[in-house]
C-alpha cells in the first residue's frame, strides 16, 4: 500500500463526478439531446395550450402608455430619465 501525504487528495480516473454521478464512458449523442429538447417543448407547449384564450388585463395601461407624455414623445433623453426614477 503506498503512503498518501495528509491532505493531498487522490482520485481514480473513474471517480464521481462533483454531483455524485459516476462519469459516463458513452455520453448521450445527438439523437438524445433532441428527443430531451423536443419532449421539454411539448410539455411547455401543453402547459400553456390554453394561455391563448385568456383576455388581458389593463389596469394601469391607458396612465403609463396610452396616454403617457413622455412615452408619446418617443426615446429622448428626458423620456429614459423618466422611465429611470
């Protein structure tokens, strides 16, 4: 058995990684990461089927943009200054 000096910190080449997985000798290929990407986008697109239907809500619109002055005015220097404080 050899000596390890106090301290040092020996690791095998098959050790786990700083999640706790053990690494893998085959990482996923392509084909993989795209069925993982397109099963996220189906279930978000399932999530927020129905967000299409629902109305909006205009509770401050009309006082902050509609009829806004410095908003109307378009971007000037005044108007970032306003939106700013």
């Amino acid at each position: 058995m050899t000596e390890v000096e106090p301290g040092s910190v020996t690791r095998s080449p098959n050790a786990a990684s700083s999640l706790g997985a053990p690494r893998s000798e085959n990482p996923p290929g392509p084909w993989a990461v795209f069925g993982v990407a397109a099963v996220l986008v189906c279930a978000v697109g399932v999530v927020f089927a129905g967000a299409g239907d629902l109305g909006t809500v205009e509770y401050d619109d009309p006082d902050y943009v509609t009829r806004n002055a410095y908003v109307q005015a378009g971007m000037t220097w005044e108007g970032l200054r306003w939106a700013a404080t």
